[in-house]
C-alpha cells in the first residue's frame, strides 16, 4: 500500500522548484563558480608554485583577515586540521577535557580524540542551536574544582578542563558574550569552531574573532570554497606567527639547509586550493546577500505553518550557511525527509548527536534536553544561492 504523502511535502517540493527554477536533481548545497576561479586556478598552474608556496596562500590569508577583522589568520589543509591546530595552540594536552555541544559535526569531536583530548558535552540553546553558556556553568558549578595553580578540574575524574569550544551551527552565532563570561569566572580559554559561520557576526563582530583561536572550513558545501580547505584565526600576530611556523612542519628558515626544531605539522594549504578561495572571496558579499534573500523567502513560506524556520539569534548576522526548520515532531520530521528525497529534492535532518556515536558513547555529559529536542525535529533544506537573483523578492 503507497504511503500517505504529508500535506505540506507537495508545497514545501513545488516552492522550492520554483524557487530554483529546476525539475532536475536540487543539491542541498553547492559551490557557486562565476567569477576568476578559472583564471586564477590557471594563472597558478602556469606559474608551477601549485603546493604549498605561491602568491595566493599570503593573498587569501589577508583577504580573510579584513573580511573578520582577525589579527591573524593561517591557511591550512581543512577545516579539521585547523581545529585540530587551534586546540595545540591553546595548549589542549593529552588527558584534557573540552567543553562543547553534542550537537555537531563530527570534525569537532574527532580533532579532540586525536588531540588524546575529551569532550564534556553540554546543551545547547534553542535560541541559538549551538553552546548554552547557563548550561555551561551550571555543569561546572556541579562538577569542577580548582588545583593550586588555578587551574579548572573534573571532580570525578580528575582530569584538567582546559577550555570551551562552541560551534556556530549552520552558521548561527552562539552566546559569546556570556561563554566569555563563564570562561573567565573557571579559567578556560575559549575556542571556536567557527566552520560554518564566514560571513556571520555576534553584535557587530565576526564569529571566530572572539576567542583565542577559532578554525573556518573551506569545504565544498561551505558559502566559499577551496575545494578542501580551512583556516585559524589567532588573537594576535605572534600568535599567527608561530600558528604558521607549525603548519609548516617547523622548519627553520634557511637558504638550503632542513632543520626542524619541534614536530610541527604538514597543514599548509597549497597554493591551487588558495587561488580559488581568492576568487570566492571577491564574490563573498554577493553569495551573503543571496543567502539572506533565500532565508527571508524560506521564513516566509513557513510563516503560518506548524514548521518553525530557525532564525538568526536577536543582535546577531547570520551567513544563513545552511536553512533549517523545525518539525512539529520526530514523525513530521521523518516523513518530510523521505518523501523530498524521494523526489529528488536532498534534504538531511541534523548530525546525529556525538554521544550516540561509538567513539563518544562514554564521553563525560550534562543533560541534553534541548539538543535532542533538535535532533529529532529539525531537517535542513537546499541552500545553494545560485537561483536567485537580485531581483528576487519576497
């Protein structure tokens, strides 16, 4: 017997057709190429410094920098060697904890196993759908004590925490302020996994500019690309500094000699990879202004609906990186995921939580009401900006 369609799927599917103007395949995501890509990926190759060394890695570092008002930013190979890189630099040993969000991709909790750390997972807001800073520091207040040297330790295990990591999910700026706060009251260095969120702004101020260190992704589906591709962006220019000195495999300079004088990490971005992320920043403001006019199109077919458009929080600018929704509950949520694929239409519900994953099934964790609240409601829609135009109202 064929299934009962849901009545919003048929309208939901038609809208977004028209929106993108397509009965073809519509992709939940997809790199926006039309501007000098193509030159500057040749000009490149033409030149034969296409690895680690070249003109576009130093261009693409400083466009990054004045775009988020970062003292310094570090090229690297992805998104996760930058995390992983901007946990080494705010001094994550082996053993630490690290507060963050169940609720996350999974690159978040893999930079911390393979830093020998462990993650504390806490709620998140539903306001914000990253890092709650009251949940933060209600778990703390319950479970932490101080050592001799000040520093911030698990009861239970005795383990040393040593910092906070929100992500920005989908873009969306969590509470900085007051993560900031709660950092400072238990001696915890702030951290940001900022991966999705270029382009986004808490009270004026870019994400991933607050903490000591943050790390962007350049993948493929993020709102610019370099195919692969991340970035760190540090507090202060020493800090770059010596961030880009163990990228690149801490080798001191010389004119022909090879001495590395710590182990220090293969992470630099090749110089290719660096010529496209140039091209895609040119059309940044662009891709930003699409976005916004897709959500704003999104909100308003959800508006008397009983499916809830995820909003960017109150004082902050969200990239809009990805659309989501809010189902009434986990069987609207299931249904509207099978019939629009079904159709060619790719939609994805959220990650599936971090503790529900065998390597973090004994991770140290709060209580997750929230975060489950979403991962059994929300379901993401195509976000590619390519259909729309300027002209495009709501």
């Amino acid at each position: 017997m064929e299934r009962c369609k849901y009545p919003m799927t048929d309208s939901l599917i038609r809208f977004i057709r028209d929106t993108y103007q397509s009965n073809e395949f519509i992709p939940l995501l997809a790199p926006t190429f039309n501007g000098n890509e193509k030159q500057y990926v040749v000009d490149t190759i033409d030149s034969t410094f296409v690895s680690s060394v070249g003109q576009y890695v130093d261009k693409f570092e400083q466009q990054i920098e004045h775009f988020t008002g970062a003292k310094k930013a570090v090229a690297v190979v992805n998104g996760t060697s930058a995390l992983h890189t901007a946990l080494y630099m705010a001094g994550i040993k082996h053993g630490d904890l690290v507060i963050t969000q169940a609720l996350t991709f999974v690159a978040t909790c893999n930079a911390l196993y393979h830093m020998g750390a462990a993650p504390i997972f806490i709620d998140v807001s539903l306001n914000t759908l990253g890092l709650c800073p009251k949940a933060t520091e209600a778990y703390l207040e319950e479970n932490v004590t101080f050592n001799a040297d000040g520093e911030c330790i698990h009861r239970l295990s005795q383990q040393r925490i040593k910092a906070v990591m929100p992500m920005h999910t989908f873009g969306h700026p969590v509470e900085l302020d007051e993560l900031l706060i709660v950092c400072k009251k238990f001696n915890l260095v702030l951290i940001e996994d900022a991966a999705e969120s270029l382009g986004s702004f808490y009270k004026g101020k870019h994400t991933g500019t607050f903490g000591d260190y943050s790390a962007i992704s350049f993948n493929g589906n993020k709102i610019i690309t370099t195919g692969g591709g991340g970035m760190v962006l540090c507090h202060s220019e020493n800090a770059g500094a010596r961030t880009k000195y163990l990228t690149t495999t801490a080798k001191q300079p010389h004119p022909f000699e090879f001495f590395h004088d710590e182990a220090g990490f293969n992470y630099r971005l090749p110089n290719l990879n660096a010529a496209l992320g140039c091209a895609q920043m040119e059309k940044l403001p662009e891709f930003l202004k699409k976005k916004r006019l897709l959500a704003n199109h999104y909100q308003e077919f959800f508006k008397n609906s009983d499916f809830i458009f995820v909003k960017e929080p109150k004082g902050c600018q969200s990239n809009y990186w990805l659309n989501g929704i809010i189902c009434p509950n986990e069987n609207s949520r299931n249904l509207l995921l099978e019939q629009t694929n079904n159709e060619r239409v790719m939609t994805r519900p959220v990650w599936k939580l971090m503790h529900r994953l065998p390597m973090f099934k004994n991770a140290l964790r709060g209580e997750l009401i929230n975060s489950e609240f979403i991962e059994a409601r929300l379901v993401s829609l195509p976000s590619s900006p390519t259909a729309i135009k300027e002209t495009f109202h709501v």
